[in-house]
C-alpha cells in the first residue's frame, strides 16, 4: 500500500479481509501513521521503494496530481517488476496513467471506489453497498474486477475515454451536495433552527431517494410550480443576511435557473410560468 490516507488504508484492510497478505504501508503524516496502526495493525511501515520491492500487488491511493509523478519517478529508478500489478484508486485517471510502469513490465489496474471515506473501519461495511469505477486493458480487466468483488464491491467498467467525464459526475453529485446541504444548515441556524440536521434530514432524504429513483421526475417546490412570488421572497430573505448569505444567493439562484431550465426542457413547466422564474431571478434586488 502507497499511501493511507483515508482510502487507502481502508482499500488495504478490505484486502487484508479477503486474504491478501499486506507486506508493506508508507506513511508520512501522523495522522497516516495512526490509521495505518489502526487499519492495518502488524504491517510495517516502509519508504515508497521498498513496499515496492517487496509486493506483487501495489495499490497507490494519494492524491490525484502526484500520481503521474510519482508512476514515472519509480519507473526511471527501475522500481517497478515484471508482471507486478499495479493498481491506483484515483477517480480522474483511467489505466493509461500509469503507462511507465507498464513500460517496465507492470500490469495496470484503475480502481476508484466511488464512496466517500472517513479513514474508520465504518467504511469497510460501506464497502459492501458501493460500486467501483474499473478501468484496464481488456485481457487484464477480470483481474480488476475480480479484485473489486473479492472487497465485497461491484465493479463497473469505465471506457478510458470516459474518465474525466466520469469522475466530474461522482465530484459533482457528492461533494457539491455537502455545499448545498451545508449551506441549507447555515440559513435555518440564521432562521433560529437549534437543530438545523433533524429538521432537513428526513427531507433529505426522501429527496435523494426520489432523486436516484424518478430524475427530473421527482422534483417538487416553487420552481416546480412556477411560484415566481416564492422564488422571489427566498432571495430576499437570503439577501437580507448581509455578507453572511452571499454564497448561498448564488448558489440558489444558479441551481433555481438550472432547476428552471430541466424542467422546461422535461416538460414539466409552461414556458410562461418559466419566463416568470427567470424574471424573478434576475430581478432588481432594490425593488
């Protein structure tokens, strides 16, 4: 294992479970240090080269932007082995990536877990409920695959080609929901919500599940009606907090257009009481 950060000290216990002997970790950081203990108790901790040396199977989990640099760094040492797998959990790069190392004989493998990781054991149960986005060469992808499974996970080819795209989807769908709902908390604590997560939660919910389930399908409110009058009073109470609510008018407004759009799009709103919408929206915040 290269790097446990919060992935991969969890990819290297839910590997270590389906039998796989972990021979080696590096780890810089305290905190990686920490996790690795707790994660992967007994696997010593090791510099980059020598858990290289040391594996038939090296799993690289670090961030996006020091994988290609790291792959041909190890690859112009003359690192990387015949016939080693090589597998990365990045979401942005497919297998070509690592083409370095195939240069010296490696087997490339992309494994990106589209989950969200907090570095805990919590994520080895989650394991069992996600799906990874599997890229490699044709006569190897099995391998992958198989890997996948034996993590309790189902494996779901992504063409090369379709990496960025990919990945841009996960990024898009997860991490600007923590904005959204983060910036729904902000307005109800401002509305004086104490609990602001017990009010939105079982909203949210059903939300997302209707969501996953129907599309465009399930959307509901003002914007879903044509409500200009509601549109408009919820930038008016977002504008009145001043600096504090600054982000999350654009943000409304942004996803209330976009909202707009798909839903005339899908038929699900007349083209006047879309006019309307959008009028309010760019309406004067003066009047």
């Amino acid at each position: 294992m290269i790097g446990a950060g919060r992935v991969g000290a969890v990819i290297g216990s839910a590997l270590r479970a389906a039998g796989h002997a972990v021979v080696g970790v590096s780890a810089v950081s305290e905190a990686s240090v920490e996790r690795a203990a707790m994660l992967l108790p007994g696997v010593p901790v090791l510099a980059i080269p020598d858990v290289v040396e040391r594996a038939e199977l090296v799993v690289i989990a670090i961030p996006d932007d020091a994988l290609p640099v790291l792959v041909s760094g190890l690859a112009e040492t003359g690192a990387w082995l015949p016939g080693q797998l090589l597998v990365h959990t990045s979401g942005r790069f497919g297998w070509k990536v690592l083409e370095p190392a195939v240069g010296r004989g490696a087997i490339p493998l992309a494994l990106h877990p589209a989950m969200t990781f907090t570095g805990t054991s919590l994520d080895l149960s989650r394991l069992v409920d996600c799906c990874f986005g599997v890229s490699a060469p044709g006569p190897v992808l099995p391998i992958a695959q198989a890997l996948v499974v034996e993590m309790g996970a189902e494996p779901v080819v992504i063409d090369e080609a379709m990496r960025g795209l990919y990945h841009a989807a996960l990024a898009h769908g997860s991490n600007h929901l923590v904005t959204l709902v983060a910036q729904a908390l902000d307005l109800l604590r401002a509305a004086g919500v104490d609990d602001p997560s017990r009010l939105l939660a079982p909203l949210l919910s059903a939300s997302l599940d209707n969501a996953l389930r129907a599309g465009d399908n399930a959307l509901t409110g003002p914007v879903a009606r044509g409500d200009a009058g509601t549109l408009a009073s919820h930038l008016a109470a977002i504008r009145s907090l001043g600096e504090r609510g600054e982000g999350t008018l654009e943000t409304y407004r942004s996803l209330a257009r976009a909202t707009a759009d798909r839903a005339l799009a899908s038929g699900r709103l007349a083209a006047g009481s879309a006019e309307a919408l959008l009028a309010a929206l760019n309406g004067d915040p003066t009047q």
